[in-house]
C-alpha cells in the first residue's frame, strides 16, 4: 500500500509551465505526446464531418488563423485550421493546434474581425491547454482511487479524447472558455483586430441559441447551445465585458481596426447553405440524394435529421422513430436472409415481401430490446438496390400502440427509388449568395424568395445580425440563400 501511494505522489510531479502564464501546471501529458493526439485524430474528425470542398475560402481561413497564432502564447506550434462540411454552427479544436470551424458557423459571421474572433477563441483552447489540464485532473482523481484499490489502470489518450469529446458539446467550463475568449482578444488585438468582435461572436451564437429554444420547444426536443456558458447576452456579461476591456488596451500599439468585411463577404460567396450534395439534400420531407440516386418521401410533420451516416424521422412529440441506414451486400442472400443473418433477427412475426418501384425488398415485425424507449416491437423492412441494402427500421413509443406508425413507415420504404432527371436537379444545395439591400428591401419578402421554408425570416434576420426584428437600410450587404 505504501509503495502505491509513493508511486502515485511521484506521478504527481509530473508539472509543466503553462505556455500562457509561465506558471507550473499539473499535467501528465508532453507537448509532444499532446501533438501526436491530434494528428492521429484529424483524420477521424475529416472522416465524420468531410472535409468542405472549396481551396479558396480553406486558404482564406488558414492566414486568417495563421495571423492570430503567430501572435499567440504558443507561436512554436504549426496550426491547422480545417472547414467542416458541416451545417451545424460550430467550432472546436484538438489538442495540438488542429482546429476546426464548420461552413455552417461560417454563414453567420459577418467580417473577417469575427471569424479572426471564433479562431482566436479556438487557439485560446491549445494555449492555455485546457483539454490536457482537465484531463490530467481526472486522471489524477481516478488514478488515486486505483492506486487505493491496488488497481491502476491509465489510458492518457483515451481519457483526454473523452474530455476533448464532452468539451465539444458542453465547453470547458466557465473560467475556461472566459479564458479563451481573453486569450483569443488578445490576439485579435495584437494582429490588428477590433477584440470586441468577440462579443459580436457570442452575440450572434446567443441569439442562434435563443432563436433554437423557441424551435426545440415547438418541436419537443431539447436545444442546441455552442456557447451556452453564457446566461445572459454578451452584452450584459459583466465577466466578459472586462476581460475584453483588457484586451482593447493592447490597441494603442495599432494603427487602424480592421474587420474587412468586404473580403470576408466575396470568400463566403456561394458558401453551401444547409446539407451539401454529398449529404442529400432535404425540400419538405422529400429526400433527393443524387450520388446515390435515390429519392424517397418521408413521413409529413416528422421532425428529419440527416446524419453522417444515417437519416432519422422523429415522430410529433417524440412518439415515433423511423431510421434510414446503407450498408453493402457481401453475399447473394434473399432479402428475407439478410434481415435474419445480417441483423441477426431471429424471430420475424408478419413477413412479407416487399417491392418498391421494382425493387426487391422484404419486410417483418421483431421484438428488439435496446430502443431509446426500451424494449419495443419494430417494423423492419430491407431494399435492395443494386449491391446495397437499405434498411428502413421504425417504432411507435407507446408500447401498448406498436403499430401506431407502421402505415407511415411502410409508406416511406415504398416511396423509395432512383431520381429522375427533373429530381436530380433538385439534389443540388442552397447556396448563400450577396446582396446590397434597396430602400424597399424587406426581410418577409426575401424569405419569400429563399425557399427556406418553416421560419425562414428568423433564420435570415439571423444570418444578417437583425434578429429578432430588424430591417436593412439602403446600401447594406445582405446575405441572401437561393
């Protein structure tokens, strides 16, 4: 017991000065070990997002980054900074100075000042290495209840892309995201950048937030927050308000503010707005998807997630499911053997089957037990289209009511087939498109013009900083989707 305790405080030991500081941090990960994290995950965060598909605006965003990281308390590290062909409004980064934003983020800043701000944020992060910081922390109390039971058992990487991966959707915390937003207008100020651009940042996040508990509450879902460690507007954070204020001073040293929006708003030009063709593309609840040319309709007033690798249709008021997924046929099994060897269903009640616009299916009712609403009867169907089959497998969460969807579900599976040639130019995405706004010019009826559909006029207030009620003035650039 003894020698486990001694060999626990020499671990202890394991300090390192912190780049932004200079004052000793516990940590029990090297630079370089910190750096190798990184690199061996970028590939797994290109994997799941997809890298986005336009050279001039990546090398827009990496000199914008590289500007600020330069400036930064770790200069001696190459930053990467990737666009995520991704619609969601985020940014995050890994350890090791790999960072990322998504071109869904990127639709909602409107000056280079803001973009400089999201990234300078995100270096912030790798500075002040708060994923090895908090890592280090958990690993020592865990490590200490090991040693204690005579049981240790310590996976440094693991435990640090568990933290990176919680910090993704929660943030680092209070103090330390206050941290990087301190860090982050610091470098904005000593590369020539207004710091309170950052608080225009987190405006225009707060109001996205705000904007998403009204749609999450009508949809019955819970909402999406990025920088939900603020609960009040930016503007009225006192915290937030001072740490800028410091920064600002660091502006006696440049000559001229800089937000170049001009530059900022000619990259952003025809930025893909919504899912990307690679992604399918969504008009209503019909589904076109001209890589793999199909087409399907999917059920009216269902809430739709297109996911990476998955399509999802959730019931009014969560009480339904229906998941659309794709995976290859290996061996010339009828579709009847393929539910039964592939998804190892063993007990099919009522199958049947199945032909969608002359394609070969077959379709069955199993009891399954881990379901988000435990264990439930679900109604599968498979479809073969060409050497894939496409598994359509959807739930009612009434348990009493199994069949509740069924008719929804079967008629979603037989709307399934390839595109025609008028449906494949449907396939195409949205595109965000400038403008300079008339006299006249009015949000309702841009919105009318955007084919944005449900709240449509929210979501372009919000995309131009006029949310929640705002008009342009003559003479304004606006950002406009078509």
């Amino acid at each position: 017991m003894r020698y486990g305790v001694i060999s626990f405080l020499i671990i202890l030991s394991g300090c390192a000065a912190n780049p932004v500081t200079g004052e000793s941090d516990f940590v029990l990960m090297s630079e370089s070990e910190e750096i190798a994290i990184g690199r061996q995950n970028h590939a797994k965060i290109i994997q799941q997002y997809g890298l986005y598909d336009d050279p001039v605006l990546q090398k827009y965003v990496q000199t914008v980054g590289n500007k600020l990281a330069i400036k930064s308390h770790r200069s001696n590290l190459i930053f990467r900074f990737t666009i995520l062909d991704s619609n969601e409004i985020n940014a995050f980064a890994l350890p090791g100075g790999y960072i990322y934003i998504t071109r869904g983020l990127l639709a909602y800043l409107s000056n280079e000042a803001e973009l400089a701000a999201v990234l300078g944020h995100e270096i912030g992060h790798v500075t002040a290495r708060h994923a090895v910081r908090q890592q280090s922390a958990a690993a020592a109390t865990g490590l200490l209840a090991a040693v204690l039971a005579s049981q240790a058992d310590f996976s440094g990487a693991g435990n640090l892309l568990n933290t990176v991966g919680t910090a993704l959707i929660r943030g680092y915390g209070r103090d330390n995201e206050l941290e990087s937003d301190r860090l982050g207008a610091e470098y904005l100020a000593k590369s020539g950048y207004d710091p309170l651009a950052m608080i225009e940042v987190i405006g225009v996040l707060k109001n996205q937030e705000i904007f998403d508990k009204e749609i999450a509450k009508k949809e019955g879902r819970e909402p999406r927050a990025y920088h939900g460690v603020f609960a009040t507007h930016p503007d009225n954070d006192k915290r937030l308000q001072e740490v800028i204020g410091r920064a600002k001073q660091l502006q006696t040293k440049i000559p001229h503010n800089n937000t170049n929006q001009v530059a900022f708003l000619r990259n952003i030009e025809g930025l893909i707005f919504g899912e990307s063709e690679k992604q399918g593309i969504l008009r209503g609840n019909k589904f076109y998807h001209r890589e793999l040319n199909i087409k399907l309709d999917l059920p009216k007033g269902w809430r739709i997630q297109n996911q990476p690798n998955r399509l999802v249709a959730i019931a009014p008021g969560n009480e339904g499911l229906l998941q659309i997924t794709a995976v290859d046929i290996n061996k010339r099994i009828s579709p009847k053997q393929f539910l039964k060897q592939r998804l190892k269903l063993n007990k099919l009640q009522n199958g049947e089957r199945f032909r969608s616009n002359n394609l070969k299916g077959y379709t069955a009712i199993s009891s399954v037990s881990r379901t988000i609403y435990g264990t439930r009867l679900m109604r599968f169907v498979v479809i073969y289209k060409n050497n894939t089959a496409w598994i359509f497998q959807g739930l009612a969460k009434d348990e009493k009511k199994p069949y509740k969807f069924d008719s929804d579900i079967i008629k979603t599976a037989r709307s399934f087939r390839s595109l025609t040639a008028a449906e494949r130019k449907k396939a195409e995405p949205r595109r965000l498109h400038i403008i300079t706004a008339k006299s006249n010019t009015r949000f309702a009826k841009l919105a009318r013009q955007s084919q944005l559909g449900a709240n449509a006029e929210a979501r372009l207030r919000l995309l131009n900083k006029f949310y929640p009620d705002g008009e342009p003035t003559k003479g304004t650039p606006l950002k406009i989707i078509q």
